[in-house]
C-alpha cells in the first residue's frame, strides 16, 4: 500500500512549525509512521506514532480500492 504525506501547509500548519522547532525533518516523520509503534489516542481518535525520541499524531485515511494511505499529520512531541 503507498504510503502518501499530505504537507498542504494550511491543513498541517501547526506540525511543520513544531517539526522546524524541534529539529525533526519530514524523512523523520515518513520513519517514524512506517517504523513506530502505534496507539490510538482515546479522546480524539487520532493516531500516534512513538519513534526514538519523539511521537507524530496524525489523522490517517486508508483507500483499499485504490492502495493508498494517506495521512495528514497533526502536531510533532517529544517524550
């Protein structure tokens, strides 16, 4: 399934800014959605990816006739 990041800066506005803050670039978050350990955040029912130093929260839509996954991420922690 491909894999594709939507960084329309007026949808993920908030996660670039935290990600420049941070010093964490987009190959970082493109790892830490394929690599890291997933948990679904209870309130709010979006995705969380934990990845070496930091988490990425994203809202994430999955496209099975076409193959695709897209994700729109949210906002960049660290832990």
């Amino acid at each position: 399934m491909d894999l594709k990041i939507n960084w329309d800066h007026h949808r993920c506005k908030h996660a670039l800014e935290r990600m420049w803050l941070r010093g964490i670039s987009q190959e970082d978050v493109i790892k830490a959605i394929q690599q890291g350990q997933k948990k679904i955040q209870k309130e709010s029912k979006l995705a969380e990816s934990l990845y070496s130093f930091y988490s990425v929260v994203y809202e994430e839509q999955i496209h099975s006739k076409i193959k695709l996954h897209k994700v729109y991420p949210v906002t960049v922690k660290l832990w």
